[in-house]
C-alpha cells in the first residue's frame, strides 16, 4: 500500500513537469490574426450637375468644390483704358468668396440646381485704387499754340485728354469682383476736348514792317494782303506780338503827347479825320491799324507809329478781326 502511494506521487510529478515544459515551447502555428474594427468614412460630394455662381461643382468632394469656386474668383481682371490694358488680382481689393458657406449648402439641393454666389470686396480699397489708376491714366487736352515760323503763323496741333470717371469705374469693377464673370471692362472714360484747336484760332494779322505789307490769316491759310504805311525811323512801329484791344467805328482823333502833334486840336469823325473811319488799337500804347485820308503815304513808312490803311481796306480788315486778334510785327 506504501508503495502503490509512493508511485502515484511520482507519476504526478512527472506529468507536471511535462507540461510545464511544453508550456515554455514556442508553437509551431502562428496565432489568428485580429480582428479588423476600421470604420469606413463615406466622403460627401455635391449633387451631379449643379453650378454655384456659374462654377460647375457637381459630382466634386466637399473640399474639392470650395478649391474650384476660390480659383473661379482669384482669377485677375482685366481692365482697358483705350489702347492701355490692366490686369488686377482680385486680392489687394480686399476679395472674400464664402465658399465653404456655399458649398455647404450645395451639398444639400438637388442635381442640376444652380446656385448664386456673390464675393464681397472693400469699397474703400476699390475706389482708392481707381484714383491711383486714374492718376496715371488722365492727361490733359493739348490746346494748339500759335508760333511764327519764317514770317508766317504756324499753329501746333492739339490733342483731346480724357479723365477716367472714378465713380462709374469703381462701380463696374465692384460688380465684375461679386460676379467673377472676368469680362473685360472698359473702363468709362471722358474725353476732354482742348480749348484752342487748329481751327480756332482764327484771324491773325502779320506787319512785315520793312515791307510795308499787312497779311491776313485764317491760322495758317493765307486770306489777304494790304499795303500799308508804317512808322517813320523816327517814330518807328514797334516789333512783337501784340493783340487787337479795342475797336472803334468813326473814331474821334486825339493830339497825342508827341512834339509832332504839338498844338493840334481833337477831331471829330469824318473826312478829314487822321484815323479814318475805323481804329483798331493794338496792345501796344497808342498804336493801332486805321485807314488814313492820306492815301499817298501808303507803302511808304510815313506815319508816327501806327499801321495805315486805305480806308475801304480799314472798313474791310475792322469786320473780319475781333478784339483778341493776334498781331504779329515783323522788322523784314
């Protein structure tokens, strides 16, 4: 009976040992792989067919519709000035596009739904970059100029300006930024016609002084020549531009303060009156175009400084120039 316990003891044991050993023995078969817990995420996209301010977004992911609509809108726009063009991005205009707003809302409508979207852009920013444009775009009208080239009247050309009208122009460029058509905008323009042209400048009398000739021009184009008396070396007509400042009809004549009409008395219109029947006094004191009773001093420098004329020819001359003419004397 001992025994049989002894060995009972022993067999324990051993089968004890045994598995403890098989316990510290890798196993030869790999363990099941886990369980896979992913959960799969399913990406919104907008309806097929559907615009959002004239972009096509349909069938595009969230993030991919908002990415087309803010290209739409950054593109530049593009200004003409006449032959000048201007190509403005939209971000110095301070531009914002709510577009993840818009597409958000995309998300929701039906297919083939088209949806408005109107940027918003700073006023301030827009008009004060108009005045800026304007400023380097506005020029003034170039008025002609009358010279005197080779004795005779040149006129230089003139030249219209133009002045780009801010209000108009900031008005146009804030609709295009809310809209993000892109069309060119031509920006409104006024034209500025100059004050004095070619042909304006109408009558302009030219006293070759040595020649004793009086011409007439239209500007440049010739109209008629005079033979007149000028000034003798010692009362010698005066040299330079001057201008027509007074017209008189039958004039009365006054002694000037000159030793040569020393004791002379008024005269009053008619035939015998030194200055004829028509006075036209120039810019320079006391001188002046007249006709003269005189006719045989004409041609001659006979008179105290001022230009005679045949009196019809004085009469004629009287009604076509105008108080502002320009009188050109020349010494040749």
């Amino acid at each position: 009976m001992k025994n049989r316990t002894a060995l009972s003891l022993s067999l324990l044991l051993a089968v004890l040992a045994a598995g403890l050993l098989a316990a510290s023995v890798p196993a030869d078969t790999p363990p099941p792989p886990p369980t896979d817990t992913t959960t799969t995420v399913t990406v919104a996209s907008v309806p097929d067919g559907v615009t959002l301010g004239g972009v096509a977004v349909g069938g595009l992911a969230q993030d991919a519709a908002v990415e087309a609509v803010l290209q739409w809108f950054d593109r530049p726009l593009t200004l003409l000035a006449e032959r000048t063009t201007i190509s403005v991005t939209p971000d110095i205009l301070g531009t914002t596009v709510p577009a993840d707003v818009a597409v958000a809302k995309a998300l929701t409508v039906a297919p083939n739904t088209a949806l408005g979207l109107r940027a918003g852009f700073d006023k301030a920013l827009v008009r004060a970059f108009v005045v800026k444009l304007a400023a380097r775009l506005d020029r003034k009208a170039v008025d002609s100029k009358l010279l005197l080239r080779n004795f005779k009247p040149f006129v230089t050309t003139s030249a219209p300006g133009r002045r780009i009208e801010v209000g108009a122009a900031a008005s146009a460029i804030g609709d295009e930024l809310e809209h993000g058509t892109r069309t060119p905008i031509v920006l409104p323009v006024q034209t500025l016609a100059p004050a004095v042209t070619e042909r304006s400048i109408g009558p302009v009398i030219v006293i070759r002084r040595a020649a004793n000739l009086l011409t007439l021009y239209d500007g440049e184009r010739v109209v008629r020549h005079f033979a007149v008396a000028t000034g003798q070396n010692v009362y010698p007509t005066p040299l330079g531009r001057f201008t027509i400042v007074v017209k008189w009809k039958n004039p009365w004549w006054y002694p000037p303060a000159s030793s040569w009409a020393k004791g002379e008395k008024p005269t009053p219109p008619g035939p015998d009156n030194p200055l004829g029947t028509r006075w036209m006094g120039i810019s320079s004191p006391g001188v002046g175009i007249h006709g003269t009773p005189q006719d045989g001093s004409i041609g001659y420098s006979l008179s105290h400084g001022c230009i005679r004329m045949h009196i019809p020819q004085a009469e004629w001359l009287f009604n076509h120039v105008v108080v502002g003419t320009p009188v050109y004397i020349v010494a040749r």
